[in-house]
C-alpha cells in the first residue's frame, strides 16, 4: 500500500483540531469508532455479570504465564519508536519520502491516541481490578498497541497488519492476564488506537490528492472563459 502521508506540512492549531477530531470527521473512521463504543457500552451494562466473572477467572487462571510480561514490554510503545525510529532513517539514508512519511504518521497516531485515552482515564477514575489506583478505563497499554497496529495495516501489505493486529491483541489480553484492566478497557483502548491510526491515514490521504488539484481560468476574449483541472501525478 503506497504512503500518504505529507511530511513536512506547516503545522498550526487549526490543523492539531483538525487531527485530533479525525476518528469523528472521517468517514472512512466511523464504521469502528461506532462499532467500539457500542461493543464498550454493552460490556459496561453487563459488567456485573459478565465482566467481572470473565476477570475474576483470567486473573485466577493466568493463562499466558510468564509470557504475559512481553505484552507489558511491547504495550509501552515499543513497537511504535522502534517503527517511528527505523522509517525515519530509512527515510533519510534512502531519501525516502514514503517512510519518511510513515514515521510522522506513527508519531501523530500514538500521539493523539495516547493523549486521548490519558484524558479519559482521568475523567472515567474507575478502580483498577486489583484496585491499587483509578486509571483503569480505558486501556493505555493496548491503545498504543492497536495504534502501532492500525498504522502497520493502513501502510503495509495485508498479512505485516494481521501480524501487528494479533500481537496488539496479545497485549490487550495480557493486561487482563495481569489484572490490570477489565475487558471493557481492552476494547476501548483498542478502539482508540484503530481509530487514530484509520482517520489520520485517509485525512492525509484526502489532503495529498487535494494538493495535487489545481483549476486554471484562461480569458478567451468575448467567448467567455476557459476552466481546466489538472492533476499531478507522483
């Protein structure tokens, strides 16, 4: 999948609004913001006798072990400054704009993802399992897993995003391994991550091909005037 993203943009608050705003604006977004919130909101409803339960028996069990440990590792943004930093210099030693492209995309995506699921965990306050603080909802650590994720999908051929995708599942489910976060947090940490990273694609996507139009309007004396559109093609 070729790149979209337009690195070397001026930067404004305009445009930070228009990024941060992005999972609601972007159509294309909107199918799994919607689809997030609605599976998150069910989950809350039917925390008392489902949620909780499933926790109670993950924790108990332990399932992934000691492997759970890695989904700690690869859920703090490892995988994101690994990828973020590689494409860059990728970029610069090739002189690549498309990976050049691909790493400001991975920061933005974290980034907004990150910033979003911080505000939330302070307005929500909700008790972890375990009940050692309130920054339970949603999950930080899945969030930049599936933002890690959906930018390896929007970017990268099928099968490098089913790979990304089932190791950000890895993380979700090993911080329930852990007890640090019930299902709810899970999904909407992953709905956050996926979303970012869907709309911030096609928002550069659709600027990218709006910088390649340009009309031109050509006087032609008393027939009236000339209107061409011109593409650029890269």
């Amino acid at each position: 999948m070729s790149h979209v993203y337009a690195s070397g943009d001026s930067y404004s608050f305009d445009q930070f609004k228009k990024e941060l705003s992005s999972p609601f604006t972007q159509e294309e977004a909107r199918p799994y913001l919607y689809s997030g919130l609605g599976l998150t909101s069910l989950l809350i409803i039917f925390r008392d006798g489902v949620v909780e339960p499933l926790q109670d028996q993950i924790s108990e069990d332990e399932p992934l072990g000691d492997s759970a440990k890695y989904g700690d590792y690869l859920g703090q943004c490892i995988p994101n400054a690994l990828y973020m930093g590689g494409m860059y210099l990728h970029g610069k030693w090739s002189n690549s704009t498309a990976s050049l492209d691909r790493s400001t995309l991975m920061l933005k995506t974290s980034f907004y993802a990150g910033m979003a699921t911080t505000v939330l965990k302070r307005i929500v306050n909700q008790k972890r399992p375990h009940g050692a603080d309130k920054l339970s909802f949603p999950s930080g650590h899945t969030t930049t897993a599936f933002a890690f994720a959906s930018v390896v999908a929007m970017e990268h051929e099928w099968y490098w995003g089913a790979g990304a995708y089932a190791l950000a599942s890895f993380v979700g489910y090993s911080r329930m391994n852990d007890n640090e976060h019930y299902l709810h947090d899970v999904v909407m940490g992953a709905t956050i991550g996926t979303v970012f990273g869907v709309a911030l694609h096609h928002q550069a996507k659709q600027t990218k091909e709006n910088s390649n139009l340009s009309f031109q309007a050509i006087p032609l004396d008393d027939q009236g005037v000339y209107l061409g559109l011109k593409y650029r093609f890269h």
